[in-house]
C-alpha cells in the first residue's frame, strides 16, 4: 500500500469527525472557534492512553480510539458536565499502518456520536510509540460543577455500577464482560448530570477505589468508612475471585473502572436515587465520611487492611494497567 | 535521589503554574473548571513536541517547556486570540530524573507568565520517549477570529520578522540568534491580536513557508505571487548562507519560524503598518494573492524552481526537524 504523506493522514484520521453545536471553525485552521454556551461554565480535561501502556496489541484500533475519548469523558461525569468537544493528538511510528489509524479514528469517532460531541482539532506527530491525548471540553451550569472538595462527614459514599471489572478484563481470556469494561468505558456523563445538585462531592475511579476515595477525603478535608462487603461486584467478578484470600482487592485497588464515587448526604439519597433510575445507572451505598481523617475498610465489622491502595502509574512502562495520573 | 512517588512528581510538575483569569477550579480536580469571557469566542488548539523530533538533548529542560507552550500559543496569534488558559500532558520514562522534569514545569511556567496565561490542567503519564502535549484555549471577539480561508486576489501578502533562523538554529555551533528562534519561539501574539480586523486571512508558519502558505492558498481558494529578494532574512542567516547556491531554501521551506503570514488587502497597508509598530514587530510585503492557482516564486522577475516545499513529519522519528502537523 501507498504510504499517505503527513496530511492525507491527518485528513484521513479526521474525517470521521462531524460538526456539531456552537462549533463556528472546526479541524483544518491554525485553531477551532467555538461557541460556548452562555452564562454557563466551561470543563477541560486532558489526558492520555499509551500504547502498552493503557492498551495492548489485544486491542482493536477502535477500541483504542474509544477508551482514549471515553476516559476523558468519565472527568467529565464527575464534574456533571455535559461534553461539547474534544482535541485529539497522535503520535506514531512512522511506519504505522495508516488503515489502522483510520480505524483508531473510527473508535473516536462512535464513542463521540454516542456521547454527542464533536472532535473540533487535532495533531499528527511522529513517535516511537503509538499514543492518543485527548482534550474534552463540556459545560455545566453557572457554579454548579461537582467537585472533590464538597463532601462533609456524614455524607453516604456512594458508587455507581460494579467495581473491578476492568482490572479482570486486562487477564487473558477474560469473559467477555470483564473484557468490554477494560476496553469500551462506558463514562458515566447521564449519571453525573443528574446528580449536579444533589451530591456534595464526586470524582471518577480511574486509579482504583481506594485510591480515588483518598483523593476525595483528602480534598474535601475528612476521613471515611467503607463497607467492603456493600461492595457492588459482577457476577463475573464473583466467580473470578471465588476462594480468593482477598476477594476485594481488585474491587478496591484495581482502576479503569471509570464508575463515580459520590459523597450524598442522608436528606437526598432518595433524591440521588431517582436520579440514578432517570439514568439508567444502578447505585450502591458503601460507606460513609466521617470526621476522623484516614479511610477503614471493614467487613463484617472487622478491620481489613487492603495489601495496596491503587497504581504508581510511574512504576513500570512496561507493565500493562492503569498509567495515568491527573495533575 | 529518591524517586517520588507519580503523585508527587505531578505536585512538582504544577507547582510553578498560577492562578489568573476566569479560573472557578484549576488544577487538582477531575477537570478545570472556567468561566470564558461572555460575548466572545474560544480558541481552542493543541500540538505536541517529542524528544528526538521537536527537541535535542541540547536543549536545556526549561527551552523545552516554553518551546512546549510557545508552539500553541503562535497558533493563537494566528487566529488574532488571546490566551487565557492551558491544558499540560506530559510523557515520560518512568527513569526521568524529576528535577529536569520539574525544571520543564518551570520553563512553560515561564513562557505562560510572559504571555499572562494560566496552566490549568494537565496529566502524567509514563512512556518510552518524553513528549509534551499542550491544548491552548483563548479568546477573541465574536466573529473576529482570523482565519485562512479569508484572502482574495490583490491581497499583500505580509511576512513578520524574519524566516529561516529556526532551521538554522538547529545546526551544531548555531548563532545565539537563530539558537534563541530554535528553542525560544516568541509567538507573534500582539501582532496577532492587532490586526484582527485588518487583515482577510492568516496563517503561522511553521511547518515552511511555502507550505504554510499553500495552506492559505487551499483555503481561501486562491494562488499566489512570491518574490524571494523581499523575503525577510536576518544578518545571521543571510551570513550563513553566503555564496550558497540556494539562499532561500530555508527561508521557504526550514519551518518553525512562528512568524505569521497575513493576507492584507492593499487599502488596509497603513493600518497594518500602523498595528505592527504597536505591536514592535517588523512586517515585509512578500507578493500578492492571485486568481491563478498555484504558488509562483520570482526572483528578479526570474521564476525559480524550490527544491522541496517543507517537510513530511512522519517521514522520520529519528530526524530532528519539524515533527507535526495539525488536523
């Protein structure tokens, strides 16, 4: 096949991606010039998938294309945004297969039209190693974004879907549930904008549950206990880790599992719970915040003590997981 | 050393970014959360650098940083856009030594600071090769924004400061000068912004200025007329090329010069003259837009024939030069 120069490719790449709302100059100017919506706030957030890294040759190019989108879109869940557009850069060896971007551009592209975003820019550059970086931008009502930082001791902790599916999905010959939850997210963005107003704090787990539900405390200023056996689990996970010494701790460290952790406090559970049948999303109280500072993990009323909390994404960049960290 | 932990290392990363202008949240949540100015248009834009194509080891980690952020923000010029804020991902061997890394962080604080926007956000994630990749968000006034698609036939063609020092910047034993283009570009941003209902169309070279401006020719459905004895050329570059038998080779295609090329209808001259005094930045009148298709390149009423128009990014990872086009 005819190697395609530098802006057959880009134009390849992007070609999939349509145009959407309040977009007044998308791909192909020095920039794009968008029209955000009125009296609302903007939500940005960037991150990357490396090949390796956050996928392997396993992975189908669309598959790839879709976790890169959908993993930014998860950030914005938990912010209770609503997506309008994103910015895509690629690097890549040279040499690679030019029909493969285009099918990684094709994996963009679906999870964009399922989520109702357009990519409005973008960049080709050379590397060694195939990479995605995806900028998202959204909107969300006039200081009504949900932060870290809002929950309050006595708020419930809760936890949208099931928690360490994608972790099992990474194993070789996973069931294809598993495998479906480490390669095509889901973001939870319905789930998330409804909840704007009801819960005081959220943040999306990525890095594992503990891990993030550290990340919650600490910025909101407030310890936590957490249930382990209110954990939500998959059949499929159950029957991965039964007879397992510690049956939690992909649940508990195991990341990619892009659900939202939500601080309620008690007065809106029913609220919160009426938000989550609207979106289709089923939630589960595991815990609380509590004024001691620190997270217990107990079970049965028994102190366990969880062998890690989470990734280093640093560690290794070699060892497939989660590898990226929101600054 | 000890080698700190991801989340510490981020710590380090973000610690020189401040904060600024319409910033609800920046930093340290699931995403930034922003307050455009009302009654304007955004900007948005991103673009990456990678070791071993946009940088050498002889670059100093903070001319990386600012190179980082200064390659997007000419982007902004280009449109006639201020910069209000940026979204920092960065890759990185999980071996990088984290005070180089903390002295990148300094660099694109630095060049942020110079040009008064603010890092909002951004990512850390491990890979083989260190790159940086920078999405810029500004604004400018609805319906101002410039773009490529606006020149006509009998417009000037206008050149800021000088071409072809970066290309040569990248030669060992290089002038301070053209080293100082290489790795400090300094985004033409108040040019940008000054002529912003001046001129018709625009465009930043960097990736050649022939090529740059074929860009502008494709999208405004026009030709052109170049004529290469008015090409701006800096003493240092006309030294260096004395006696060569293709002076302007690297004033048309050595790319990275993020100077812009404007397209000015010639009863708007003095007011362009008049904007670029403001903005203290020289401008040349280089040839005219055209009816006919096609790039022409005279010299002394001579045609000549450029051997090459710019460069293919992925034609080499290894190569040192240009490395990466936008979508």
């Amino acid at each position: 096949m005819k190697r395609p120069g530098e802006f057959e490719l880009i134009e390849r790449f992007t070609r999939p991606f349509g145009r959407g709302e309040g977009i007044r100059v998308g791909i192909g100017d020095d920039a794009a010039v968008l029209r955000p919506p009125p009296g609302q706030d903007l939500v940005a957030t960037v991150d990357a998938v490396v090949e390796g890294v956050h996928f392997t040759p396993r992975f189908t190019p669309e598959e790839i294309g879709w976790k890169a989108l959908a993993v930014n879109l998860s950030d914005l869940a938990a912010m209770g945004a609503r997506p309008l557009w994103a910015l895509v850069a690629l690097s890549t060896p040279p040499a690679a297969d030019p029909g493969r971007l285009a099918r990684i551009g094709r994996g963009i592209a679906a999870c964009a039209r399922r989520h109702a975003l357009s990519v409005v820019g973008g960049n080709v550059t050379a590397a060694r190693q195939l990479s995605l970086t995806v900028t998202v931008l959204g909107a969300v009502g006039k200081g009504r974004a949900l932060l870290r930082s809002g929950g309050r001791p006595g708020d419930l902790l809760v936890v949208s879907g099931t928690l360490g599916d994608a972790a099992l999905g990474l194993l070789p010959g996973a069931a294809p549930g598993p495998r479906g939850r480490q390669r095509r997210p889901r973001p939870r963005l319905a789930l998330g904008r409804g909840v704007a107003g009801i819960a005081h704090a959220a943040i999306d787990i990525s890095d594992g549950f503990l891990q993030d539900l550290g990340h919650l405390c600490a910025a909101s200023g407030v310890g936590a206990r957490l249930e382990a056996d209110r954990l939500p689990l998959s059949p499929a996970y159950r029957a991965a880790t039964r007879g397992s010494r510690d049956p939690f701790e992909g649940a508990l460290s195991g990341g990619e599992d892009y659900e939202l952790l939500l601080a309620v406090p008690p007065s809106r559970l029913e609220a919160l719970r009426g938000a989550a049948r609207r979106a289709s999303t089923r939630v589960t109280v595991v815990g609380a915040l509590e004024d001691r500072p620190g997270v217990r993990v107990v079970e049965g009323g028994r102190s366990l003590r969880p062998r890690r909390e989470g990734h280093d994404h640093l560690r290794s960049v070699r060892v497939l997981g989660p590898g990226s960290g929101r600054a």
